[in-house]
C-alpha cells in the first residue's frame, strides 16, 4: 500500500515537475549549462592529476638520464685504471639504471598518449554539447516567435472572421465616429452661414475710419503733411481715403 502510495506521489510531482519545463524551458537550459560546468571541472581535475603524473614521469626520466650518464663514465674510469671490482658493481647499478630507464619512457609515453587523448574527448564532448544548447536555444527563440505570430495570425482571423466579436465592434466603432464626424460638420456650416456678413463689412470700414482719423490727427500735432491716398473702387466719387497702408509720410 505504502509503496503504491509512494508511486502515486512519485507520478504526481513527475508531472508537476514536466509542465514546469514545459513553461520555463529557458530555466531547464540554463541548468544543462551549469551541470556541464560542473562536470568540465571535474573532468579538469582528472585531467590535472593525470598531467601531474606525466610530469613526474618526465622528471624521473630526466634524473635517470643524468644517473646514467654518470654510472657509465664512472664504470669507464674504474676499467681504465684496472679496478674491475668497482667497475663491475657499478656497470651492474648502470643495467638496473638503464632497465628501468627503459620502464619509464614507456609509461611516459603511454601516459602522454593518454593525456592528449583525455583532452581531445574532453573537447569533442564539450563542443558537442555547446552546439547542442546553441541549437536548443534557437530552437526557443524560434519557438517564441511562431507562437506570437500564431497569437497574432488568430487575433486577427478572429477580429475578421468572428460573428459577435471584435471584428463587429471596430464596424459600430467605425459607424459611430463617422456619425459624429457628419454632425460636427454640419453645426460648423450652420453656424457660419449665420454669420452677418454685412455687419462685418461695416465694423471693418469703421476701424478702418477710426485708424484714419487717429493717424490723421497724429499728422497734424507732428507738423506732418499726408498724401492724399490713391481712390479706390470702394471710395465714393470726390472722396478720398487716408490710412496708413494708403498714404506716404512727409517729414
């Protein structure tokens, strides 16, 4: 019972756990890069104790090289001078020296090999995977694109297309700004045909009077003599009209 209840729970969390990265793939891809992170620093670690046992080989090898070089001069030596007794333990240092001479370079090479193989797996399972998020991440961005332009693409069938739905409302919209747009045009030519034309004229020519009187006057305290003005068609016969825009300043 226990188990199956456990089971239950297991399944329950399963799909809570997938629709979650069915939502969020972003936080699901940001966790594979730092899980490969974590494992390129834990492969480097291997690696550096591997490095590290090819450097000591290497070092082994270069002091074996100088024993041997040494063991040898002094077996010669000991020869030359007839002293075969030292000679011999010291060729006899010399065999062992140069046998696991031998050992050494093997292993320096074997473990060499194997470093530089180490590291191209490394690289090859690194760039593989880097490739891989790059493809998945354009595969999202890509994925966010088709579903907002599918959001769109239905907005707009269904502004279009639908009975009853927005299509419609823009259409009354539509209706109801036009009516409105023909009633304000219409008050605006009823009130300006409503406008007394004639008593606009009127005030206009009594302006016109009072700024050439006005500027008559001024004239006169000045000492200034004015022009008669040129007639025009709206001055009646024998008349003549003095203004500022009409007339030239004598000083």
């Amino acid at each position: 019972m226990f188990r199956r209840i456990a089971n239950l729970i297991r399944g329950f969390l399963s799909l809570f756990v997938s629709g979650f990265e069915k939502r969020n793939p972003e936080a699901l891809l940001e966790v594979e890069k730092e899980n490969l992170r974590k494992q390129i620093a834990n492969y480097n670690q291997g690696l550096a104790a591997h490095a590290g046992l090819c450097e000591r080989l290497v070092s082994q090898i270069k002091r074996q090289e100088t024993e041997e070089r040494d063991l040898a001069a002094k077996a010669m030596a000991n020869l030359k001078v007839g002293n075969k007794d030292a000679a011999g333990q010291y060729a006899l240092r010399l065999q062992t020296v140069r046998r696991e001479l031998a050992e050494n370079r093997t292993q320096a090479g074997a473990a060499e090999k194997t470093y530089q193989e180490l590291i191209r797996a490394r690289d090859v399972a690194v760039k593989a995977a880097q490739a891989k998020m790059e493809s998945l991440k354009y595969a999202m961005d890509d994925m966010k694109i088709k579903k907002a332009t599918a959001e769109l693409t239905e907005m707009a069938s269904g502004m279009i297309g639908q009975i009853g739905g927005s299509g419609d409302t823009l259409n009354r919209l539509h209706d109801i700004v036009e009516e409105e747009r023909t009633k304000a045009a219409g008050r605006a030519r009823v009130a300006r045909d409503s406008l007394d034309l004639a008593d606009i004229k009127v005030k206009e020519a009594e302006q016109h009077a009072l700024a050439d009187a006005a500027l008559a006057e001024f004239a006169a305290q000045a000492g200034i003599t004015l022009e008669p003005a040129t007639p025009t068609p709206a001055t009646p016969a024998g008349k003549e009209a003095i203004g500022p825009a009409a007339s030239e300043i004598k000083t």
